[in-house]
C-alpha cells in the first residue's frame, strides 16, 4: 500500500462570525448536514482505496468552522472514523478557526478529535480583521482572550499571519517580537497576501511591492535564525527550507508542491470539489464537479477539464516560462496557481511573487550551508547550478 497521503480542504459551512475586510470568500447560509457525511465519507474512501492510500487528512476550515458546534464534529468524527477503521484506512483531523467562538465547552472535541492542537490566524498589525460590532481593535482584543483560554486549557496552537503593508512597515523586528514574547507562541507561519475573487481585482495594499515584501521575508529569516531556530519556535515556512536545504525531511507548503494537483483538493458545505479552499469559494468556473452527487470521485478527477489545467500547468511553465532556467525550479515548481490567477486571470503563468519566493530559498540555502559545515566532519554540498530538473506533467 501507498505511503502517499491525501489531503481534503472541508469545509463545512460558508457562514462566518466575523467582518473581515479582506476576505475572498462568498458567504453563504449553507452548512453541511449529518445526513450526508456518510455518503461524503464513503467517496473519499472509495477513492483512496482506489488509489493505494492508507491516510486521508481532513483540514476542517470555513467560511467558520466553529459555528458547527463540537456536538456535530463529535458526530461527524465518530461516523468517519468508523468508516475509515472498517475499511483499514484511516482519517487524520485538524482544525483551524479564528478562535472568536472557542469555549472551554470545545474541548473534549479539540483533544479527541483533533489531538490538542488547532490553527488560527492573525495579522500584526491586525488593521483587516473585523467584528461585525467593533473594528481591528476589538477583534484583536477578543482574539487574544480566547488565544489565552486555549492556551491555559492545553491545546497547542498554531497562528499564520498575512503580511500586508502595515506588517512592512513595522519591520521584522517588532513582528517577530509580537508572536514569540507578546503572544508566547511556538509555532507561527507568515502567508504573502492573497487577493482572491474576481481576476485582477487587487486591492492596492495587498499588492505589495515585490522588493520591499522579501526584504521584510529576508530580514525575519535572519531574526528567526539568530533568536528562534533551534530554541523550540517554529516559523513556516523558514523551518521546513531549512529541513530542506539540510537534508532533513520536509513538507513544504502547498504553494511549492510539484504539483497540487495530485496531493489534494477542497470540497464546500454543498458537495462542490475545487483544487483547494481559495478556488472552491471564489472560481466556479474552475469546479472539478459534486462529490455528493457524482458517485465516483476517482472518475470526476480523472476526467475533468477544469482538473486537467493544474496537470498540465507544470509542462506549460518550462516551455513557456522562464522556470526552467532558475536553480529554486525543484523546489518552487512555478509556485501557487491560484495567487497567479487571481493577479494574471491565469493560471498558465507563473506565480507574481517569483523573486520574493528567490530571496527566501536563497536565505535558507546560505543558512542550510552553514548549519551542514558546523557539523563535525561534515562537508557541505555544492551550491546548486544551472538549471533545476524538469518536471513532468502528473497523470491523474
């Protein structure tokens, strides 16, 4: 049986407690019944069984995810997992949520279900996430309460933050210091922004300037090397380059997958499959097909020409592209379809934050470098140069 992993993007509710300005998603009343999670369950298992897979990992996200209540994920785990277990696969849950709805009532749900650990986000300076009763302030204010109850419960929490122009402007510094001494966390991921919905509709201060965005990304690297690796803080995407410019295994984010097309795919409240969370609720004319209606899964990805875009975007960027020429290629792949599309009306290009993503991998590459040569005995690789290796389009 495959090693391999499937990864699913549920999201079983459009609705949403909160205001934020940035949002991309189209909000809707619509949540998924208990009814048909049996019949959701079985199409995801008829399709990694199909396909040699023992694990199929769940993120459960929103819209807000909290506003199901831990009495239906109690249910909705438990009609899962027995399916999985009976047929010798196997779910595996996480969770994330912007906190606003957590209680101490969502705990036995949190460590049960979900091992203790669930993901929020937060930006700093948060000026874009909203109550729908009071602006940035308040929610920061409630954010951080509820941040302090999880975190006295037990649970493990890991934060991503969206850098917009406020983020630039207070520098690495006072960022860095905001999540480690400020919050106490751990574990923290900074995402570049995202301006999804309708192509080319970019709202001004999340087009960033490409410079300035990786000399703030550079300049972290270097606050979290100097301060956080190797005492205990966690910072995505920096950690995992530095696994793999050291030779440890990695799991780099899906906006650097060879091709994510093969790895996952996102399915809403009402059965409909994209390619991840930012497709399914923002590019219906990019939609795979229903998973509640269409019996088969394996055949809708197999067949569907919204599908065969992502499969065949790889070959289309080393031939038309300048992809094939950069020595990050093996890593990059031409970065996230979805960030391109929604700057270009595109896919078939690649990603516009290209020379950002070169900053950063060439930061991990100098740091990976001198953590192999401080190792007793140890040689260092030769940098790498020329062109990366060529990937090939995936079969489905």
């Amino acid at each position: 049986m495959s090693n391999r992993v499937f990864s699913v993007i549920l999201l079983p509710t459009a609705e949403c407690n909160v205001a934020c300005t940035y949002c991309f998603e189209h909000k809707e009343p619509h949540r998924l019944s208990l009814g048909l999670v049996p019949r959701l369950t079985g199409r995801l298992l008829d399709h990694i069984e199909h396909e040699g897979i023992k694990e199929c990992e769940i993120y459960w996200q929103g819209g807000e995810v909290m506003i199901m209540g831990p009495a239906w994920f109690v249910e909705a785990g438990q009609l899962m997992d027995a399916a999985a277990a009976a047929r010798g696969r196997r779910f595996t849950h996480y969770l994330q949520t912007n906190l606003i709805s957590y209680t101490p009532v969502w705990n036995d749900v949190l460590f049960n279900m979900f091992g203790g650990s669930l993901g929020t986000s937060m930006d700093y300076p948060n000026d874009h996430r909203k109550l729908f009763k009071g602006g940035p302030a308040a929610y920061t204010t409630l954010w951080t309460q509820r941040l302090r109850e999880a975190q006295a419960a037990g649970l493990q929490i890991g934060v991503i933050a969206v850098l917009h122009q406020g983020s630039l402007e207070v520098g690495p510094e006072a960022f860095y210091r905001y999540y480690t001494e400020e919050l106490g966390l751990t574990s923290f991921q900074v995402n570049t922004p995202f301006p999804g919905g309708p192509a080319k509709a970019v709202a001004a201060e999340f087009d960033l300037d490409k410079v300035a965005l990786g000399e703030f990304l550079g300049g972290l690297f270097d606050v979290w090397m100097e301060r956080g690796h190797g005492r205990g803080i966690s910072l995505g995407p920096f950690d995992e380059l530095i696994h793999h410019f050291t030779g440890v295994p990695s799991r780099l984010p899906c906006i650097w997958k060879e091709n994510c097309s093969n790895q996952f795919i996102s399915i809403d409240a009402k059965g409909t499959v994209a390619q991840c969370d930012c497709w399914v609720t923002s590019y219906p004319e990019s939609f795979f097909g229903n998973v509640l209606r269409d019996p088969n899964l394996t055949d809708m990805l197999s067949t569907s020409p919204g599908r065969r875009q992502f499969v065949e975007r790889p070959k289309h960027l080393v031939e038309h592209e300048d992809c094939l020429e950069c020595r990050f290629l093996s890593i990059c792949h031409g970065g996230c379809p979805v960030r391109t599309y929604s700057a270009l009306g595109t896919m078939l290009a690649k990603d516009p934050y290209c020379e950002v993503y070169k900053v950063i991998f060439a930061r991990a590459e100098k740091y990976g470098r001198a953590l192999l040569l401080s190792q007793p005995g140890a040689k260092a690789p030769p940098p790498r140069s020329g062109p990366a290796r060529l990937p090939t389009a995936a079969t489905p």
